[in-house]
C-alpha cells in the first residue's frame, strides 16, 4: 500500500513515488526508531552529536538565514526572485552534507514528453513510469572530515534534527521565513511516519529535496506555466490534450500544505490506520457482511471501534430501496439526478415500453406534476474495457516495475460495470424518492428491472451495479474533474495576474487558492497515477485511463456558467427555482449559498468600483480575463474574455467561489458516510448481472464474489477518512482577507450565513425528532473556502 493511503495528497507530494505492494498489515503500528525531539533539540542548539557546545553542521547556513528573514519579504508576504536564489544556495549547502539526489531540470528546461509529446506531469519526473529514483550522495564534501563523512554514510543527519535547528534559529532572530520552517518541519513529519509504512528514511529524505528545489527553482520565475496531459499508455489513440489544464510542474512554495495542516492530516491518517490495525483483515479473508461489519468493531469484544465511527446510515440501510433513492437528492453525488420534461426524448425505448405496458404508472403525468426523475450513466458506455484489469499490463510490467507480486496479478483480476439507466419518482406527499425501475444495458430490448419482477437477491445485485456506476462518476467527475482539477487553470491564472499585481480583487479569490495546487500534484502522483499499481486502477471498476477520458468528456461540453453557476446548472437538470422541492436538501441549501454569496460579490465590487466604467478600464482586471480564456493560456470555455460590467465580474467572482467551496463540499465531506462501508456504494466490483444469473447467486454470493476485497475496503475507509478532514480555513472565518479591502461587504455576508445556518439547524432538529438522516454538508461552518483536502 503506498504512503498516499493514510496521509493523504500533503504527504503524497513529498512521497509520492514510495510504493509498495505489502498489504494492508504491514501498516499496523511498530516501533518508531526515530530520534526524540529531546535529542533532535539537543542536538539542533548544540553539536551533531549533540553535546553542548560542539559546532553544528547547520551553524555554516547562519549568515544566509539571516538574508531571507520575515522582515524583508515583499509586499505579497512571499519570496523574492533573490530570496529564492538564496534558498537554492542553501539546498547546494545542504546536498553537500548528504542530501544530494538525482536532479530533474528546472521547469523552464525541457522536461520528459508523454507518448503524445505533451510534457508529463511535473517536471520532477525523472524516469519512466513517473518514479523517480534518487538515492543520497554520501561521498565526503570538499572539507569534511572524514569522521563526519562516515556518520553521515552510516546515518544521514536527520531532518528533524534539521527542523528543530531552523525553528530555534528563527525564534531566536525573528528573520528567518516560515515558509522555509514549514517545510522542513513537513520534512521532519515525514521522518517520524516513514517507519510506519516501511519507507526508506534516506530515500524519502532525497526525494523531499527533489521536490523542495524545484518549488524554489520556480519562484525564480515571475509566472506559472500551463501544462496538457499525455496519453495514457493503455489507450494511445484516445489524446487527453482537450482537458482542463494543469500546472506545468511543483506548485510554489505558497502553495504547499503548512506545517500544522499536514501534522493534521497525518493524525487524521494514522488514527485510521491504529484503527483497522485493532482488527486487521487482508485480501485473504472472504468479503462477507460479517467481515464488512468487524472493520468498525475491536477484535474479540465485538463493541463498537472508538477510532472508526461507523457510518450508521449507510450501514444500517444500504439495501433498503428508500436509503437508495434518497442518496440521489442528498447523498454523495446529488448532482446526478435529472427532472423528467420529455418522456420519450429523455427516457430509453426500454423504459418508456415497459410502463406503458404494465398500465400502473402514468410516465406523463408524473412528469407534468414535477414528481419523475433518472439518473443516466450513458457515457460509462463508451468506455471499450469493460471488464477493466485492476493492473492492466500497459504500466504493470517490467519496463515500469520489478515488484513480481504486481506482475503476478497482471491480468488476473478484473473489474465490472454497467452503464445503466435508472427512473425514479417523488412521492404524493413530496417528501420521499421511490425506484421505479432500472436498466442495466443499452441494448434494444434490454431488461428492465424492478422490485416486482425480480427476486430479492437480483434486485439486490441490480441496485449495487447502479451504485457502481454511481461511484465511478462521482469519484473521477463530480469530484475530482468538476472541482479539483476544474479550479487548477484559474488558480494558475490568478497568480499570473491579479496575485502579480496585487490587485484588490486578488483579496477576494486568495482565500479560494489555498492547497487545490498541491493537492491536484499530489493526485497525479497517487490517485490518478499514469503507472503501475495506480490506486484509480486497482481500486475502482473503470480504471486510471477510462475515468480520465469520462473527465475529458466532460470538458469538452463545459461551460464556465452554464456547468457551474448553480441556478444555470440545477436549470439545465430540470430543477428550476419556481418548483419547491424540500425532500432535494442539496437543491434547498446550495440556492442559499448561491444567493449569499451573489450578494457578497455584489457588495464586493461596489466597493472597489463605481462604475461599469471603471470595471472595463481597468487593465490589471482584463488581463486576468484574458488569461483565464484564452485558449493558449488557461483556456476555460465559457469564461468572460473581457469584463464590462461590475453585474458581470460579480457573477464571476461568485461562480468561482461556488466551485471551490459549495461544490466541492457536497460531493467530498459525505465520502465518509456513503463510502465507508463499501456496499452501500463500491469503487470496484468484481462480477456482472450475467455471471450472476449464470450461477444464481444470492446475497452471500454476492458478498463473496462481487465485493471489493477486505483489503480494499480497508483502503477505502483509510481514505474516505482522510479526505473528509474538516477544515479550519471556512467560508465563516476569512476575517484576514478582508481586513482591508471588502470589510463591509464580508460582515454582511457572515450575517447571512448565520441565517443560514440557523435554518438548517432547525431542519436537522426536525430529521432527528423523525429518525431521519440530516444534510448538513452545506452548513456554512462546514463549508471550507477552497479545495483543501
């Protein structure tokens, strides 16, 4: 299992490329020989072996400490083109103790190309596959002693030892940058886990200041740059060049996690992995109910886990069809669903027959009464590998790995979906989604599903294959694609542009920049990895290189307003605002946000400008526009070329917010509750609806042979936990950004807010008193003003 598992996409840029094919017990607890922070001190304040007194290695980097002080910072509060260069000196000073690695070239020399001569993902890439190798120089510096130069070989000098030395230095001078202190004290995180996963404390040390360097290299440079993505190597005639762009290497420094946000996370992780360590379970035990169910309970006392809350709903109800069809208003992925208007025009020849036929369900009166809906997963049917392999032979052979247990598993372990269709309808009483039916194949005459035509356990295995379906589209579009790396080649765009200039609009979008960069560099090495044993191929049904042309799918038809404003995009679903439809709790509550947020964009721009006018002449402001649009740039369709009116640039600003935060907050924080526990929605099933009927199978069949493996949804739940990390950095406490500029129009926005949050609070009350799941996923207070985790 890699690194990235349990500590998330901070800790799996610095350790990306530390992958491991030991399973899931290799992550349980063991000791940590690791030096105490005691020592790490004593050493940092004295010599290297840390008597008091002794010289320090580090006491050489005084002088140019002094250079990059907090004091001296320019009016951005980042590093100066000077400043960087001076770090870079450092690094050299630093390498020749130790730490030298393999360097890759600086991102404005040629970098590796894709098998389209698109450049790869960063520019730290540094051989195939997207594994960088680099392993510690210890040959002795120029004026080393040879004492030194063999304790060096024999035990690197630890970064945390490195960390401590710096955060006195700094404590005791005021100058120097914290930045700097947060990366190293991210480094000396690291240490302290990397026994933990079996990681190379060296190795891990090197790649670190692989990646250090490039993030100070590119601070040498005014602008980021914009980047393509290659061809995926199992489907080299299908080009990804029409994505969203990325960033064309490392994100800078301002960029990159702080110190006390990875700490976060890596308690968040290991807390889940001390958990399932408590029961462990592997890829050896039979995925069954019961086994699903010990990984919330301590082995032998089968109580309740106190580190891994069980995610009660979905547990208790993921084979109820009314918990089903609940989750397609209020659950992970309510984005999905689709108003009925046309019944021929929207709704297969299959479906539309086999109502007319069973004379019980007027198809067109439900339409006209608001009350029909479905879900239509046609564009997984596009998708040629199906079954797709968990380690598909194009990356999962000798010229990308030498790990035998991965090529063992090359062909061997497939996984399955269905691209299906499936109707829906609102109860009398509006307050409840019944299943009306389902298709599974787009073939003509293909069956259609129900709870009467069926027995338990097919209509069972109906419901999981939609569910499987369900959460391929979310994890790879609804999140990653619409949020993650929707938000990428804007934040590029603000940094080449309103952030270079210090533009007062700048105050407002800074907040909504924190982390995604990182994050997204981060997901291109773990998630959606171009390599061997990439968890988007082992992990889910369609595959790394199948969900990236599903997110290319999308856009290629995106539009800046019409996909993302939410009144254009609910419209273009069917939900328009004059129909009340308070059982749809994301519709109600993301229509709050929007508004509010309208209204705080508004109250923005009247205190930056007076006039249209003022707005279309100002330069600063146009070249943002033209850098977000133009198609050599960050070439976001739909994005305004020009602003000529204060109504536009606030429509814009309150767009852009709604993507990083709203958005992103109702399709990420409920992963833990739906995802947890891996039947109510699997990543990667293992058997078809015809393998099934084959065989007859029943539930336990079902369980056994179509579930992920216990292993796998271990995995999940590791990570499922990690991302649901609640933030500190909320749409309620961006005071600081606003000190300045926009005081007004925030105080008014955080009192709407509260109204806000006072609705759903008596809402959630209500749910409670009726036994009711509440949906407070759009709580302003749980609302984080950017894509952060």
């Amino acid at each position: 299992m890699k690194l990235a598992t349990f500590s998330a996409f901070a800790l799996a840029v610095l350790a990306s490329t530390t992958h491991t094919a030991s399973a899931f017990q290799a992550l349980k607890p063991r000791s940590v020989a690791a030096t105490s922070p005691a020592t790490a001190l004593s050493v940092a304040l004295g010599g290297d072996d840390g008597a008091p007194g002794k010289k320090s290695i580090l006491d050489n980097l005084g002088e140019k400490a002094e250079g990059f002080g907090q004091d001296s910072l320019d009016e951005t509060n980042t590093l100066t083109g000077e400043q960087a260069k001076l770090l870079v000196q450092v690094i050299n000073e630093l390498e020749s103790f130790g730490f030298k690695g393999n360097r890759s070239a600086p991102p404005s020399s040629k970098t590796a190309a894709g098998a389209d001569g698109s450049p790869m993902f960063a520019a730290s890439y540094s051989s195939v596959g997207g594994v960088m190798k680099s392993e510690p120089d210890t040959a002795a510096a120029p004026g080393m002693s040879a004492e030194l130069s063999q304790e060096i070989e024999s035990n690197p000098p630890s970064l945390l030892q490195l960390a401590f030395r710096l955060a006195t230095k700094e404590l005791v001078t005021g100058k120097l940058d914290l930045e700097w202190i947060q990366l190293v004290g991210t480094v000396a995180i690291l240490e302290l886990v990397a026994p933990l996963t079996n990681s190379n404390n060296a190795e891990l040390t090197s790649k670190v200041f692989d990646l250090i360097r490039s993030s100070l290299e590119r601070a040498l440079t005014a602008n980021m740059g914009y980047a393509t993505y290659p061809v995926h190597n199992e489907y080299k005639n299908v080009p990804l060049k029409g994505m969203m762009k990325m960033v064309d290497g490392v994100p800078p420094i301002e960029y990159w996690f702080s110190l006390k946000k990875t700490l976060r996370v890596v308690v968040r992780g290991l807390t889940t992995v001390v958990g399932l360590s408590l029961n462990p379970l592997s890829d050896t035990d039979t995925a069954s109910m019961e086994n699903y169910e010990k990984i919330f309970k301590l082995k032998g006392l089968g109580i309740a886990n106190p580190l891994l809350p069980l995610p009660e709903t979905a547990f208790a109800k993921w084979a109820e069809d009314s918990e089903f069809a609940r989750q397609f208003f209020n659950g992970v992925n309510p984005i999905m669903i689709e108003a009925v208007k046309d019944v021929p025009e929207q709704l297969s020849p299959e479906l539309v027959e086999h109502f007319v036929s069973d004379g019980t369900t007027n198809l067109d009166a439900l339409s006209k009464a608001n009350r029909l809906f479905y879900v239509n997963y046609e564009e997984l049917d596009q998708m040629v590998k199906n079954p797709h392999q968990a380690y598909p032979e194009a990356y999962n052979n000798p010229t990308y790995t030498t790990d035998q247990e991965i090529l063992d598993r090359v062909g061997k372990e497939p996984r399955y979906f269905k691209a299906p269709m499936i109707l829906l309808q609102l109860s009398p009483n509006l307050e409840d989604l019944q299943i009306l039916g389902i298709q599974l194949d787009r073939s003509p005459g293909s069956k259609v599903y129900t709870a009467l035509n069926s027995d338990n356990d097919e209509w069972q295995f109906a419901k999981t294959t939609v569910a499987t379906a369900d959460s391929q589209y979310h994890e790879w579009v609804s999140h990653l694609g619409k949020t993650h790396l929707t938000m990428e080649p804007h934040i590029v765009a603000i940094h080449n542009t309103l952030r270079r200039t210090n533009h007062p609009v700048y105050n407002f979008v800074k907040p909504m920049c924190r982390d995604t960069l990182l994050l997204n560099y981060a997901a291109r090495f773990t998630l959606a990895d171009f390599g061997p044993n990439s968890f988007g191929d082992y992990m889910t049904s369609v595959g790394t290189g199948q969900f990236m042309q599903l997110i290319l799918k999308y856009w290629e038809k995106y539009h800046f307003f019409k996909s993302c404003a939410v009144d254009e995009e609910l419209a273009s679903r069917g939900f328009d605002g004059n129909v009340d439809m308070p059982a749809y709790r994301y519709k109600t509550d993301s229509m709050k946000i929007w508004n509010a947020y309208g209204t705080f964009a508004k109250n923005f721009v009247d205190e930056i400008y007076k006039t249209d006018g003022d707005v279309s002449a100002d330069s600063d402001l146009q070249a943002w526009a033209i850098e977000t649009s133009n198609p050599n740039r960050a070439a976001v369709k739909g994005f305004p070329e020009e602003f000529k009116t204060k109504a536009e640039l606030a429509r814009t600003l309150q767009t852009l917010f709604w993507i990083c935060s709203g958005l992103h907050a109702a399709v990420n924080f409920p992963q833990y509750d739906y995802y947890a526990y891996q039947p109510n929605k699997p990543l990667g099933f293992r058997k078809s609806m015809e393998q099934r009927d084959a065989v007859g199978g029943d539930e336990a069949w079902m369980f056994k042979e179509g579930m992920p493996l216990m292993d796998k949804a271990q995995e999940t739940v590791v990570v499922a936990s990690t991302l649901t990390l609640p933030s500190k950095h909320c749409i309620t406490n961006l005071d600081e950004y606003f000190a300045d500029v926009g005081t007004t129009a925030y105080e008014t926005f955080k009192k709407n807010l509260a109204v806000i949050s006072n609705e759903i609070d008596v809402r959630s009350k209500e749910d409670k008193a009726r036994g009711h799941p509440t949906y407070e996923y759009l709580k302003p207070s749980n609302i984080p003003a950017s894509i952060d985790i």
